[in-house]
C-alpha cells in the first residue's frame, strides 16, 4: 500500500517495516516532503509527490497545532487522523473531525466527542505506545533513586510545576527536559504527571526504559492498560507525602521493585509499541467499507467545509495572541500573517455556505 503519513509520522517506520511504501511529508529536513510552516493546499501537496506516486492512504499523526495543510476532506482517497492531544485542543478537534473517514483517538474518555457523522466514520480508542528503537533499557547501573525529565511550564502546567517544587524541597529527585533516555536507564523510579488526566507518552517511555513508573492515577483508559503494583505505581494527584511514601517503600524493597519495573517493561513491549499501534491502524482501516465512505465524504462536503470554518476561526484567535505574544518580529509578523489567512478563510467559508444548508 501507498502511504502518504503527514504531521507527526509515529508510523513512518514501523508501516515500511509491515512492507508498505511510505512517504513522509513533514515540518522536518528529513522528511520525504519538507514542508515549512505555512499554509499550504492538499493538491499542491501531492503534485510535490514523485510522478506516477498516489497514496491509497493518507495518515495525519497529530502534531498539537492547528492544521496547515488545507483540503484534505477534498482528497478522493481514505483519510485517517491519530489525534493525540484531545484534552488540550478539543476545542477545535470536535469539529477538524468532520474532514476525516477514520480517526484513532489517543485519550479513550474523547471518543464519543469525535464521532461526527456515524454513517461514514469509524472513531476508535488507540492509546500511545513506545518506540523501540529510542525506549530502551541501556542496562545501566540503576544509581538515581528517582527522576522526572519533562517540560516544566508554570503557565501551561502549573500544577506540574508545584509537584516539583515540593518534592524537590523533600526528597532527591533529578529534574531535567530533554533527552531521557539515558537518565531513564539510571533511575529506579521515574516519577510522571500529566497535563489534563490523560495517558501519556512518557507512561510508556518510561517502562520501555526499564524503571518503576510512579505516575497519577488518571482516567482515559489507563486501567484498561496496566495496573497499579503489578506494572507501575500509582499516587494520588498533587500528593507529595504519597510519592515520597511510595518512593521510600520501593527504595527499600529492591527485589518488588524490579518485579514489578519487569512486569511493566514486557507488557509495554508486548502489546504497546509503535509497530503494534501501526497495524492496528492498518487492521482498523481494512475492516471499513472505505470507497464508500469517501463518496459520501465528497457529497457532503458542505456540512463538512462549514465545520472546517470552527477550526479556522480558532486558529486566527490562536496565532493572533501568539502574534502579540512574540519578541521577535519576524515570529510576530509570521503569527499575524497565518491569522489573517485563517480569518479570511473562515469568512469566505460563512459567507458561502447558508448555516441551515451547511447543517
């Protein structure tokens, strides 16, 4: 099959590893297509594809930003989105949904909210996963007791911020960004929070990499997955006394922390890795009658349009506070530059369509 994976390619790999041919266009010198941040028609994507080279499929992995390439709903060809970051963007997801035939949601509690038009459209739970090939246990000596590498924003996350902060004033821990990898491989317990209840990439980062996760206890399917002191440990959200509780036990009970880091580390690799989540993809997307989907897709393209102009009108409100927000002129006038086009966009699409045809 013919792959064109766009945004994010979580699968780049792991769909040329199942034997299809895959072309990657992304916002990155490595990708098949490099692209650059601006906004750019579906069409004029694929006359940048080699001659005589059309994709069966068309995979969009969510890259948390609002969407460049326009007129995909266009396209004469299956659609499938992995929309990661429901419970940060739903505002605008609900309706970007309309463009697509088949969509695989990261966060299980978001299904149902995705799920716009049930006679052409599958919406299914598929959860993050690990990568392999970087999630690995180097088999070092496990010297750091426990460590959180991740973005510390007090604007974005602040609750996160002040779960630091006061670990840090109690007990050794070793904070970082970036890179973990390595510092992962050290550590015995690798503490993680997250934005907004969600299952993150860092629960499986983490026991790919061999350690103890201590992670809240969070909803969206997370106990459909692994359970508490058999792959991982689970502390109750802002609590500090019971991450330093639990840090202490499994500090002090060496053989059930490995166990249990053990049990955590095979399920992972088992069941919830980039090449499981790709064929199931795939497996999910031979099971729909697609040609038929995409007709009705193009028929209904009114409703669809009309629904593309919510997101549209978000993303001019999102990229003109950005333009405010930025130092740097070129960055401001970038910003501005994308909301007016958003904006223009949006309007052109109200002012085309009548809301009760368009409904």
């Amino acid at each position: 099959m013919r792959i064109l994976h766009l945004g994010n390619a979580y699968f780049l790999e792991s769909f040329r590893q199942l034997g299809h041919d895959v072309k990657w266009a992304g916002y990155h010198r490595t990708a098949d297509i490099p692209l650059n941040r601006s906004l750019l028609d579906a069409r004029s994507l694929l006359a940048q594809l080699p001659p005589h080279w059309y994709p069966d499929l068309v995979v969009l992995g969510d890259e948390s930003t609002q969407p460049l390439v326009l007129g995909l709903e266009t396209l004469p060809v299956p659609l499938v989105w992995y929309a990661i970051d429901s419970h940060i963007h739903a505002n605008w997801h609900i309706y970007y949904a309309a463009a697509f035939d088949v969509i695989c949601v990261a966060q299980k509690d978001w299904v149902p909210a995705y799920q716009l038009d049930g006679d052409r459209q599958h919406v299914s739970w598929m959860p993050l996963f690990c990568h392999p090939s970087n999630d690995q246990d180097l088999g070092m000596t496990r010297d750091i007791p426990l460590s959180f590498i991740g973005t510390l924003n007090a604007a974005r996350n602040p609750d996160r911020v002040d779960l630091i902060q006061r670990l840090q004033s109690r007990c050794p821990i070793i904070v970082q960004s970036g890179p973990y990898q390595e510092t992962f491989s050290r550590s015995m317990m690798v503490l993680n929070q997250s934005v907004a209840n969600d299952v993150n990439f860092r629960t499986f980062q983490a026991m790919a990499c061999g350690a103890l996760l201590l992670t809240e206890r969070v909803e969206n399917g997370f106990n459909d997955l692994f359970q508490d002191r058999t792959h991982c440990a689970l502390y109750e959200k802002g609590n500090v006394d019971h991450i330093i509780e639990l840090t202490d036990y499994y500090r002090a009970h060496p053989a059930e922390r490995e166990a249990i880091a053990r049990q955590g580390y095979e399920t992972v690799m088992a069941a919830h890795t980039s090449l499981h989540r790709a064929q199931a993809l795939l497996d999910t997307v031979a099971r729909q009658p697609l040609h038929e989907w995409v007709g009705k897709r193009q028929i209904r393209q009114a409703p669809i349009r009309w629904s593309l102009a919510s997101v549209y009108e978000s993303a001019a409100r999102t990229y003109s506070q950005a333009g405010g927000r930025a130092e740097e002129d070129l960055r401001k006038r970038h910003f501005l530059k994308l909301s007016a086009q958003y904006h223009s966009l949006a309007q052109t699409i109200r002012g085309q369509l009548d809301p009760l045809v368009a409904a």
